[in-house]
C-alpha cells in the first residue's frame, strides 16, 4: 500500500511504499519435498520431546539452554555478550551487568515469563507476548510509552541510512490494522489447535506473520523466536521448552532474511517452510546433543564425588551445577541451602578432583562446571 509521511529521522516528507500481509487461512498447498521436510522436523522434536520424559529433573536444564538461546537470538538484532556472562547472570568479576548483557537477560525474563504462563494452562496471546515485550525492552532505548503495546510509528528494515525511503522492506503502517492484524495473528495460533493444520506448518506460517506485521516498535526478531517455542509448547509438542532455535537461523542470517522476503514478493510458501522444518530438525537434534552431554558430564561429576567420599553437601552443588554451571560459591551457598562453610570446603574439594575450575574473575567469585559447560556451549 502507499506509504507517505515526514520521516522522523530527517524531518523530511517521504513516499515509499509498505507491505501488508494477507491474514493467515487454512494449510497451503505444499510440494512432496516439504512435507518431507515437515516429517523430519517431526520426527527430530518428537526424539528431543521424549528424552525429556525420562530424564529426571529434565527442568534444571532450562536455564542454560535458555540463556544460550538469549545470547543468540540477541546477536542476531545485533546485540552481543559473551555467552559465559549470560550463564552467569552477570559479567565475571563485575557487580555491574553491561548494557548489553541486560538487554539479553531481560530476554531470559521475558521469556521465563510466557513459558511459566503457558505451563499454568493460559493460552498463547498476544497480551502474553505485549507483556513478554515490555520485559524485553525495559531499561533499553526502545523503553517508553510503546513498550507493550503495539507500535504507534513506522518502522523500516534493511536500511542502510535509516531513512524509511532507503528501506528493503517497510512493515504495515501504524493504526487500527495493525493493531487487528497482531490481534488477528494469534487468534489464528489459538485456531489451529481445533484447526487441521500440522503443527509444523503452523509455526512457520505464524513465524512468517509475526515478522512481517512486524506489531512492536522493537524486539520483534528475538519475540518472533520466542514465538516459535512458546507456540510448540501450546500445540502440545514440547512439553518442557528446552529447544534453542536461534543459533540456527544465526548461521543462516542473510538466507534467513532472504527466505521471509520471498514469500512476501511471491506469496509462495514451499521454500520458506522447507527452510523453517529444516531448521527445526536441526535445532532438535543439536539440543539433543547438548542435554545428553551435559547428562554425560553430570553423571561424570556425581562419579568423581562419589569415589572421592563426598557426601550430601557435595551432591546438592553438583545438582546445581547442571542448571548453572558458571556460579559463585556464595550463590552456591543460597542455592543448596548450606552452611558458608560447608559449601566453600566442598567447592575446594570439588576443584582439587576436577569438577570445578576456579575461581575466576577480578575477584575470584566465579567457578566453572567444565564438563557441563563445555557441553553446554558446544
């Protein structure tokens, strides 16, 4: 549709044009070789889905795969802090978390929040993802009178002078459409679940939607991946949501770019949900990879305890380690429960077998679960 108006950047009057989606229908017609893709994405998150089911305390292993997943999808907008002081809650030696290590934790609130919500039984809605947004900007730039509420201003992607008449592509204007658009997107997501529509092809349609309407004046990239997880959770194929996607499609960022504008050019949906399931299988079986050696080097550190004649005081730190294996030992002092010292004679033994390396940071607080966190990161 025509788009003019001052720009705010330059005080100038422009005419450019912007792009609004159609509203979301029943499945498209899709090629044998999608729906191959479609099965495999199945077929990996049922495998993730199921060694969830028997892993005890599968729930400790949110945390560090939420964070890696933070440190990601933030780097895809832009944003960066080494993964360690996203594990950590805080950059090592510093009491002071930088500008962007916040803005990344803020996404690990965020979405702790819409995770936490859906698992009481709400539905996914756009006033659980307005309230996820406010989260995600607070004490940012982009916080302000929009912060979760749909965005009363245009916004421009791909330009290289961040001038709307420069811009790739200008998402609907501001106003009651976008507005009923957002609305409109996850009353759709709420309808496939009565709806027949697989799974698969749901979460890559609504992915598409979301980006394209492009609802909040920022975090849009990182509260679109969100989506996706929270949206597996609600359809029932994630019971527990430990899939990390946006390391994937930061590998892939121009193909990734490329692929949502293609089907806004041609209205053709084969290829970006081929390349949606194949990234969905991908990030299944990585996650897979990882939970199993993190399990692998949890089972290694009880082993260890054990043979040195560690006790209980021991075996509550390790348990934690698996949920953060970068910590100080005064948080392992809150965290088990434990006398100061009993926890800092343990962390001592810990490192003198291996379990722990440390301390590290300016002021020695910090140690490291290696074997966890290298499985962790890999």
């Amino acid at each position: 549709m025509p788009f003019v108006g001052t720009d705010g950047r330059t005080g100038r009057p422009f005419a450019h044009v912007a792009f609004v989606a159609d509203p979301l229908a029943d499945e498209p017609r899709l090629d044998s070789r999608t729906w191959h893709a479609v099965g495999e994405a199945r077929a990996a998150l049922a495998r993730l889905a199921a060694l969830t089911a028997f892993v005890p305390n599968a729930d400790l292993l949110r945390s560090p795969t939420l964070r890696r997943e933070a440190q990601s999808t933030s780097a895809l907008e832009g944003t960066f802090a080494p993964l360690e002081d996203v594990v950590a809650g805080r950059s090592k030696g510093s009491d002071s978390p930088s500008n962007e290590l916040n803005e990344v934790l803020n996404y690990v609130r965020a979405a702790e929040f819409v995770f936490h919500t859906l698992a009481e039984g709400a539905d996914l809605s756009f006033a659980v993802i307005a309230a996820a947004h406010s989260m995600l900007v607070s004490g940012t730039e982009a916080d302000g009178q929009d912060a979760g509420r749909v965005r009363r201003g245009p916004v421009v992607i791909g330009s290289p002078t961040g001038t709307v008449e420069d811009a790739r592509f200008v998402p609907m204007p501001a106003g009651a459409g976008l507005e009923a658009a957002a609305r409109d997107l996850f009353d759709w997501i709420k309808g496939t679940t009565r709806r027949d529509v697989d799974p698969i092809v749901a979460c890559a349609l609504a992915h598409y939607q979301f980006e394209t309407v492009h609802p909040f004046n920022d975090g849009n990239g990182r509260l679109g991946r969100l989506v996706i997880v929270a949206q597996l959770m609600s359809l029932g194929i994630l019971d527990i949501p430990l899939l990390t996607v946006s390391p994937w499609f930061e590998a892939r960022r121009s193909e990734y770019q490329d692929q949502l504008a293609k089907v806004s050019a041609t209205g053709e949906w084969d290829a970006w949900i081929q390349f949606f399931a194949s990234g969905l299988a991908a990030s299944a079986a990585d996650t897979v990879q990882r939970i199993n050696g993190m399990l692998t080097a949890h089972r290694d550190a009880v082993d260890r305890m054990n043979q040195a004649g560690m006790g209980a005081v021991a075996r509550a730190i390790v348990d934690v380690l698996l949920e953060q294996p970068i910590i100080s030992a005064p948080e392992l002092v809150v965290r088990t429960g434990r006398s100061s010292a009993g926890v800092y004679a343990q962390v001592k033994r810990l490192v003198e077998i291996g379990v722990l390396a440390g301390p590290f940071g300016t002021y020695g607080r910090f140690y490291v679960a290696t074997g966890i966190w290298d499985a962790a990161r890999s």
